[in-house]
C-alpha cells in the first residue's frame, strides 16, 4: 500500500496552501471547494487505474457502494470548513474495505505533513513510526477530543451538555474540526478520547482502523462496535478511560 500512500501524497498538492474559495454550499458551515473535488477526481482515476475491480464511495459524488467486492472509501478534504478558512487542520481520509471489514486505512494531513495509516493486523503508524492509544493520564488530567456535529444544530443542546459534563470530568476539552484527524490524534496518545454524535463512513473508516490497531477501544453511543459501510455516532479512546467516557455519554442520551 505504499503506493496508494504516495497517490494520497500527490493529490493532497491539489489543497492549496491558501484559503480555497468556496465552490458551493451543502448547509450551513457545509462546503464542497474545488480541491475536494480535485483530490476526489485525481484519486479515483489513479486507483481505478490500479485497481480496476475496486468500487469507489467518496463524499463529494452521488453513489451507493457495493460492499459484496472491495470498495475505497474517501474523504477527500475531512475538515472542508477549516480549509475553506485556511485554518490548517484538514486532511484526506481513505478506507478499503473488503471481505466485511475495512483492511487500510490512511489519513492524510498535509498541513502537519502527517500520515496515518494502518493495516488490519499490522499496526499503526505516524509517518512510518508505531503509535499507541496510550493518552498517560487518567479521565480527570485527560484532554478530549469533542465533534460539535456542525450540520446538525438541532444537536447543540446535547454537545452543550456533553461539554459541560466533559469539562467537569476530564482536565480539558479539545476540538479540532476534523473527525478523521480526531480518530489519530487519539491513536496517537495525543488525547485520551474522540467523540461525536454523528459522522458518515468517509469521516471515520480510516480513522477508526488507525485507532483500533493503535490499540484505542471503540464503539458507538451505545457501546456497540462500529460498522464503517454506515453513519454512526463513535466514541474512541485509551482503553483505560472508554468506560468512563461512554457513561458521560450515556448520562447525557438520558436526559
Ligand atoms: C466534518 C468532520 C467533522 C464534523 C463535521 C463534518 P467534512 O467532515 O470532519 O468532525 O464535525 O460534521 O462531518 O464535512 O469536513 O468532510
């Protein structure tokens, strides 16, 4: 897969270091810029070129996957409203799936000039170096990674409780705006968990194997393991907090 890595590498030169204006608008805060679909249109040709056989589920294009043969599935810009403001905190995200589980996964920021990636069974790598979801500090000194679900203001209620109730339990809050960049910031020890209420499967497919194979135990709002063909509320963090987490969550849904 180094060589999917390096396509990652090349079509992350069609995000302009500057702001990129905004092509069109999903919803509020929701955009698609011309380097999404720059880095969507290049990616597909380069791995349709080189797997043929291989479906392709991307954000920024209308599809439906066929999940019975292998399918890639991107994000091509995760983290488009930080782009868009040229906050330097995005990234392309992209999973193969295959045989009932994702097998690869990348996450590519190159604003940092970090990748992520992993293989089922192989680990978790920043850059070529191991990494582990090991935060070293228990729930009260721990930082944590909260999504804000954006696109769903409806919601601001429930993430204004969680924040309370994170706040009051953990050492810090962070939030990052990539849900992607948020699953490695974990596997990476750099925060003891991620959550969010809702994301789509091009946000977290990588992002979560990343995760599980830095050791990160993860699930959804109910505990239950994710299924990344699907959109899901997750939670991923340092085994020694999981727990601890997903009662603050559960506490909340009660409400
Ligand atoms: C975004 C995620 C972010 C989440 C947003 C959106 P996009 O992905 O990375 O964490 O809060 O709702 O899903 O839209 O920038 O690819």
């Amino acid at each position: 897969m180094d060589q999917v890595l390096a396509l990652m590498r090349e079509a992350a030169s069609r995000m302009t270091g500057a702001a990129c204006p905004a092509v069109s608008r999903k919803g509020r805060g929701n955009f698609v810029t011309q380097a999404d679909l720059a880095v969507q249109e290049f990616l597909r040709g380069a791995l349709q070129e080189r797997f043929p056989d291989y479906g392709f589920f991307s954000e920024e294009q209308e599809n439906q996957a066929d999940f019975s043969r292998p399918v890639w599935i991107l994000d091509p810009i995760d983290g488009t409203a930080n782009f868009v403001a040229g906050y330097g905190h995005s990234a392309i995200s992209l999973a193969l799936y295959q045989e009932g589980a994702v097998s690869f996964g990348a996450v590519y920021n190159p604003f940092s000039g970090e990748m992520f990636h992993a293989g089922r069974g192989k680990g978790a790598f920043c850059n070529g170096a191991p990494i582990r979801a090991e935060h070293g500090a228990a729930l009260p000194d721990a930082l944590i990674e909260l999504g804000t679900m954006p696109y769903y203001k409806d919601r601001a209620a429930e993430v204004g409780r969680l924040t309370e109730e994170l706040l009051l339990a953990a050492g810090d809050i962070r939030r990052g705006g990539s849900a992607a960049l948020a699953f490695c910031y974990t596997a990476a020890g750099r925060t003891g968990a991620m959550l969010e209420g809702l994301l789509q499967p091009w946000d977290y497919a990588a992002g979560l194997l990343i995760a599980e194979e830095a050791g990160a135990e993860t699930g959804d709002w109910a505990g239950r393991p994710l299924d990344p063909r699907k959109q899901s509320a997750v939670l991923a963090a340092d085994k020694r907090i999981f727990a601890e987490v997903l009662a603050i969550i559960q506490k909340i849904r009660k409400e």
